[in-house]
C-alpha cells in the first residue's frame, strides 16, 4: 500500500504485503512500466528499507520500497499566466481551459500556449518536471484537461484514457432540434484528404462512438450532452454534424458563427482514478461566458 505522507510528486513509497521478487512488486503492487523499471536500475533509483536491491532480490512484507523518478526539464519557454485550478495530488492536475487557448506550443505559438502556463507554475511549485498532457482539447474546446506530474503517473493515466475507463462528459449548443431526445452515433471517422484538418465519416475509417441526450432546446438549437465512448480526432465535433446538427461556432464543420465565433463545446465533467488516490476523482468545470450567454437565450 501506498505510504502516507511520505508521497511526493518524484518519489513513490510503498509498503510491501507479500514476499516476491522486487521486480514482480514493482510491476504488480506499484504498476510501474518494464521501460522505466530499466530507466530505475541504470539510475540506481530504487530502494528497499532505505539500501539499493537488485531487480532478481526477494522483498518481504512490510518492506518499504521507495522510488526516486528523478527530474525531466522542458525545452520549451516558461510563460506566467493565468489558470484555473479544479483538482491537485502528487500525480496529476486539473485545470479548466478557456477558450481560444492553444494547449501545445507549434511552430505558430511558440509561446502563450497552456503548456508554457503550467511549466511556470511547476516551477513556482519547485515541480521540476516537464508538463505532461493526458489528453488535449482544440484551440476553441474549452473545459477539463489533465496533466501529469511525473511519468509514473503518465503512463498510469494513459492506460486509464486508453481503455476508457476515464469518463469524459462534453456540453455541446448545436444546430436543430433532436427528434429523439438521447442515442449513440456509431459511424467510422477518419481523414479524406491528408493535408485537411477536417475528418468525415466513411466506411474505412476508425471506429467511433458517441452518446449524446438533450437537455435544453428552443429556438431552432439545443444543448446536448455528449460522452464519447472512443477517443478519435474531433469525434464530436464530426458526429454532430454528421447527423445534421453540426455545433454552433464550428465553421471546419459547418456550423453556424453568427451566435458564437468558436466551436460551442465544452469539457465540462471528468471521472478518473489518480495512481496513488484511494477514491475515484470527479470534477466539474462550469461553463464559459460565452456559453453561458446562448445556453439563456433558449
């Protein structure tokens, strides 16, 4: 069992309860990858009651084998700004991403991207690592986006979102009005043309699906909620339109912009299992304004 108050954001300690090889309980109990169990040996980074063991050496129960994941810098430049914090542990952070923020520096934004926020907070933390993201949102996609702290808990949350036991919640405002309130969009989405950005739907695509409920409509647009069961390149934004009722704001996918000037769509719920957190986590991101202003007007 994880060690209380002996955790930090580079440093596992964990409480063996079975007599087995070191390597069996670093991959077994602590759910510490092959890779950076090779990465941990070449440092000399693990430890067994405070002295070095090998991989082949037996640990005992109540045993404390500690890990020390070193530092990883960033090459990218560390930028102050403003960011909402939802949820902090040793292992991962939460933030609520506005609007018109690119999460990753390109060769167009090298800088005032939230990858360069967040590396400046690390720093004020004394967090000397480099910002990990365990999923992204579009520039214009606003709401919930994780980060992870070290890589342990990188992989960790990685395999998490992978098999989908991460539950994403979207609001979205889109165009028309449902005549059935709630359903699944099951259609395969992939890229036509390689240098375009947009994705369409057709047979040789990825396998994609998307469950969507109505929860307020009036005025010829409506607000669904949607959960993508499956994690392609603007999924939701493709199934709305797909089915005819593209998001307001989402020009690429033929939605309306006099309403709105970006995609309506906001991460605004996310269920998740921090690596070294007992409880499941959930968090809430309200709505932005600009949302909040179309969502009165129906």
């Amino acid at each position: 069992m994880w060690v209380k108050g002996e955790q930090t954001y580079n440093r596992l300690v964990w409480k063996a309860h079975r007599e087995d090889t070191l390597k069996k309980i670093l991959i077994e109990e602590m759910g510490i990858s092959i890779r950076m169990i090779s990465e941990l040996k070449r440092e000399k980074a693990v430890r067994v009651n405070g002295e070095h063991r090998l991989n082949h050496d037996m640990v005992y129960p109540e045993e404390i084998v500690s890990v020390e994941l070193g530092t990883d810098k960033s090459e990218y430049e560390i930028q102050e700004g403003q960011i909402e914090i939802l949820y902090e542990d040793n292992d991962v952070i939460a933030v609520n991403k506005p609007p018109y923020l690119v999460v990753h520096p390109t060769k167009n934004y090298l800088t005032g991207t939230l990858l360069n926020f967040m590396e400046y907070r690390f720093r004020k933390e004394g967090i000397f690592e480099r910002v990990r993201f365990i999923s992204r949102l579009d520039r214009d996609t606003s709401g919930i986006l994780l980060i992870a702290k070290n890589k342990y808990a990188h992989f960790q949350m990685s395999k998490e979102h992978q098999k989908q036991t991460m539950q994403k919640i979207y609001l979205a405002i889109v165009e028309g009005i449902f005549e059935e309130k709630s359903g699944t969009v099951h259609a395969p989405i992939g890229k036509v043309e390689e240098q375009n950005l947009r994705r369409e739907v057709f047979d040789g695509g990825q396998d994609a699906v998307t469950e969507y409920t109505v929860v307020k409509e009036g005025n010829g647009i409506s607000v669904v909620r949607l959960i993508p069961k499956t994690g392609r390149t603007h999924q939701l934004r493709c199934h709305m339109a797909y089915i005819g009722h593209p998001i307001l704001g989402d020009e690429l996918y033929g939605g309306n912009t006099e309403k709105i000037k970006r995609q309506a769509l906001h991460s605004t719920e996310l269920s998740f299992s921090s690596p070294r957190e007992d409880e499941k986590i959930t968090l809430k991101a309200k709505l932005p304004q600009d949302m909040q202003e179309l969502f009165h007007q129906i």
